[in-house]
C-alpha cells in the first residue's frame, strides 16, 4: 500500500474524463420509508459507479457522505466498501461522515483514508492528471473547511474544486450559506450536499455545479421526479458513448462540457412504500391527517422511525415551539434520524 505522500506524487494515466459521486448515504439500516434492501441496493450502485469509470476510462471521484453515520457502523458493510473500490479514489468527507466538524479517528470514513481505500483530496494535496491530453487539476474542501479564494495555477488547462457545502443557490435559499463568487483560478465548483441537481450557477469565470447524489432516502415529489445520476465532465467532442440516458448537460464555455448519467435504479413506487390515504369519514377532532397519519405510523414501523418523526412534525403545531423542538429532538435521538435529509431532498 503507498504511503500518503507517494499516492500523492503518483502521477495517474491518461483519462478520458471525470466522474463526480455524489452522497451514496450508506448504511446498514433501511432508511425513511423505502421497502428494499437499502444497504445492498446502495452498495450495488456505488460499485456500479465505480465500474462504469473504469469501463469509460474516467477518473471517479467522492463529493463526501459515503457513510449517513458518522460511526458505529458494522465491519461487513466497511469490509464491503474496501471491496468494491478498485484503486484508490480521491474524496472528500462531508457532514455525516464526521461526528464533529472536524474527522476524528473514530470516524468510520478515516478508517478507509488511512486503509488507502479513499485518498483524501485538499488544497495542498490536489489530484492532478492528463485528461484527453489536457492538464486537469482537481482539489477540494470537505465539510466544515473554508473555499479558497484563488487557485495559483501552473500548467492546468482545467481546474476543479469539489465542495459539500450549503451553497445558496436557486432553489436551497431557505438552506444556503455560502454565496457564489468568482474564485480566482478555479473554473467549476462541484458541490455534493444538496441531494437534488439545480441549475448551474456562473460569477466570474468560475461555474458553481449541484452535483445531486446517487441515493434517494427519503418519500417525497421531489425525490418521485428524480433520476440518480453522477456527473461526467468530458471535453466537448468527445466520442464517449455512455450507453446510458443522460439526464441534463451543461456547457462550461471552455473546451469543456457536463453530463448527468443516469445510474440503474428501480421506480419510485417499487422501493418507497405509498402513502396511506386519509380516512374522509373520521371525525376525530384533530381531522383525518392526524388519522391518516397515525395509520401510517402503525402500520409502517420503519427501522429509522422515519414514521414517527414525520408524525410529529405533521402535529406538534399545538404544542409551544420549545416542548414540540425538545420532543423532536429526543424522538431524533432515539431514532439516529436526520432533519437534513428532508431538507435535502426537498
């Protein structure tokens, strides 16, 4: 296994393109309100990613939230991860890989940095490589770390930065934090997080990309519209023949362009379960979504309690805001559950 400082002075072979992955969510529990077996199905498309850049000749990478806990996760579904991961791939690490803001060594996600499985990408450790014989540099900042505000460039035709930040952004203003700018010497930004494609935003030189995720978690429009896709950034003109659909495109305007492929999934309908209709005929006095709520919870006894917790949100408007947050929070506690996935999804 290579050291650190020798993966890092490796340089890698020619390319085709870039594959950009973004949040897998991976865990051993079945999340939400999702009826299959979430860890192996996730798993399947993780790899399948993977295998379709080696068949493609591109250069994978991980936009962060490999892991949807931070920790505590069971050695066959890390064993499983290092198994599926060929050589090693470049990340970053996002929110839910790190119990804090900063990685911890108890943090699952550092067992595959220091096993060579993942190779961590930053400002002074950047991948760099030959792709269809242009110069490409690709850099990042992981959760909880500043964006640069320049990239002193050398000798590369193209320089991208990966990101899994709260980007404001159409449509995640309510979430957004950070706001586009021009980065000097950066072309595209890559943002995972936000588990949903938006449009690309341009300031300057500099493209601001939502990569969207592989992984749909949670029972929602929003996720019933979505197709999971990775991003492909390939230089226009270029004779791939992905052999999937592509979902959306963009032209960076440089030589350059973006494709969303569409990664193998199953409909909607076959790995959420339907929502239960309300009972027009109750007459309880809190109305027939409470009813039909309470229905759900009953007969969907999710592993993540994912029925409880959107029983409660749906009717804690009558409780004071501080009783109905503390409950929210101990329900979340017992339940391991995310807020952001919701958000995010939404």
């Amino acid at each position: 296994m290579l050291s650190s400082t020798e993966v890092s002075n490796t340089v890698p072979a020619a390319f085709r393109g870039l594959l950009f992955i973004g949040d897998p969510h991976l865990e051993a529990r079945v999340p939400g309100f999702r009826k299959d077996d979430y860890p192996s199905t996730i798993l399947q498309k993780f790899s399948w990613c993977l295998e379709f850049a080696v068949q493609n000749r591109l250069q994978p990478f991980l936009l962060g939230d490999l892991f949807q806990l931070p920790q505590d996760n069971p050695n066959w579904l890390i064993s499983q991860i290092i198994e599926s991961v060929p050589q090693t791939l470049p990340a970053i690490h996002g929110n839910h890989d790190v119990r804090e803001n900063r990685i911890s060594e108890n943090d699952s996600i550092q067992i595959l940095f220091n096993s060579g499985t993942l190779r961590r990408i930053n400002e002074e450790h950047p991948w760099i490589g030959k792709v269809d014989g242009k110069q490409v540099a690709v850099s990042g900042t992981s959760w909880g770390e500043k964006l640069p505000k320049r990239y002193e460039r050398r000798s590369e035709d193209l320089v991208v930065w990966m990101t899994h930040h709260d980007i404001l952004i159409p449509g995640y203003e309510d979430a957004g934090r950070i706001r586009p700018k021009p980065l000097s010497g950066i072309d595209v930004v890559i943002n995972g997080h936000i588990h949903r494609p938006l449009p690309p935003v341009q300031t300057g030189d500099t493209h601001w990309i939502t990569a969207g995720n592989i992984a749909r978690r949670t029972r929602s429009d929003a996720t019933r519209s979505r197709t999971p896709s990775v991003v492909c950034l390939t230089r226009k003109g270029s004779d791939l023949d992905f052999q999937r659909p592509v979902v959306n495109q963009y032209d960076l305007g440089n030589d350059w362009q973006l494709q969303w492929v569409a990664v193998p999934h199953e409909t909607f309908d076959s790995v959420f379960h339907e929502a239960l209709e309300s009972d027009e005929s109750a007459t309880d006095d809190q109305g027939s979504g409470f009813i039909a709520d309470l229905k759900e919870l009953i007969t969907r006894k999710t592993e993540t309690g994912a029925g409880l917790i959107q029983f409660l949100n749906d009717n804690l408007d009558d409780f004071a805001p501080d009783v109905g947050q503390e409950i929210l929070k101990l329900a979340g506690e017992v339940t391991q559950h995310s807020d952001q996935d919701s958000l995010d999804e939404s």
